[in-house]
C-alpha cells in the first residue's frame, strides 16, 4: 500500500494560528516566566515556533513518554522514556503537545508533573480531537479541533515519516 498526503490544514494557516496562540499566551502569563515542557518526538516542532512568538521569558525542558509500546493502539500502561532534567518546583508550567486524542497519556503526566510542586500546570496542543477524549483533561490553549482522521505533518508522523511537512495532511492509503 502507498499513502498520499491530503492537505488538512495548510502552512499559511498553521503559522497564524501559532501567532495568535503565543500571544494569548503571552497575555496571559505576563510578569511570569513559562517554563515550557516539550511532548517528545511530535511536539518539538509546534514547541520551537511557539516559543519564538511568546514574547514573556521561556524556559525549555523535554519529557518522553510512550503508551503505544510496538503497537498502533494505546497499551493503557504510560510509562516514562526521558524524563525531565529540571525542578519543576515553583514554575508555571506549559505543557505542549502536537495533538491530544483519547488524552489518558496527558492524565497521567499532568497527575505526576503536579507531585513536583510547580506553581500551575496548563496544557497547549496544537491539534485537538476532543470527541475522542476517554479522560478528563482540560486543555487551556488549543489551535484546532480537528476531525478524526489520521494526520502527519509539524511533527506528526506515519511510521516515522513526514514529521517535516510544513502543513497538517491527512493519510490517505491507495493501492
């Protein structure tokens, strides 16, 4: 089977819509500084453009965490792959995600980033599909709400591939 790459959300539209989440955001934590918290692999590159349009101090972690195993649905079971390398204690955090589905994974963090005693924990997303949320995860900056189809592009991969795609696309498999 190969795929083709349908053109869901394009660059153009992709890139002010970042502009005005980093705004939002600035807005909302003046006089603070973010610490923000990459979702690896997806989220670094939504994480890098946004923190170029949040004009309040940034600081950067990364954190990896995995709920597939080998498989392409949920294991249920999350389990940390790379974890933080700074305190969290006192900050405001941000987390950042490429796309939250089912959410499970985010519960879990959110749950154990708050045993670290930071300030106050907010999530961002770039890509939302909030009907197929099976746990309670309140999302404060979202860019879109998206259907539940299959995407790829600005981090988001199929088997690896197509992370670099300046635009959200959706995979469509043709003989």
């Amino acid at each position: 089977m190969k795929e083709k790459i349908k053109v869901l959300l394009p660059e153009a539209e992709v890139d002010k819509k970042i502009q005005e989440l980093g705004e939002q955001i600035s807005k909302d934590y003046e006089g603070k500084n973010i610490h923000m918290i990459c979702v690896l692999k997806g989220g670094v590159f939504f994480t890098c453009e946004l923190a170029k349009r949040i004009s309040v101090p940034v600081s950067l972690d990364f954190m990896s965490v995995s709920s597939y195993g080998n498989g392409t649905t949920s294991s249920g079971a999350v389990r940390i792959v790379k974890d933080l390398d700074e305190s969290l204690e006192g900050k405001d955090v941000l987390i950042v995600e490429d796309i939250i589905d089912s959410g499970n994974t985010l519960h879990y963090l959110v749950e154990i980033l708050y045993k670290r005693k930071p300030n106050s924990i907010k999530i961002c997303t770039l890509l939302d599909k909030p009907e197929r949320r099976t746990a309670d995860v309140k999302v404060d900056y979202s860019g879109f709400n998206i259907p539940d189809e299959f995407v790829v592009g600005y981090g988001l991969d199929y088997a690896q591939k197509y992370r670099n795609l300046p635009f959200i696309g959706v995979v469509e498999f043709t003989e």
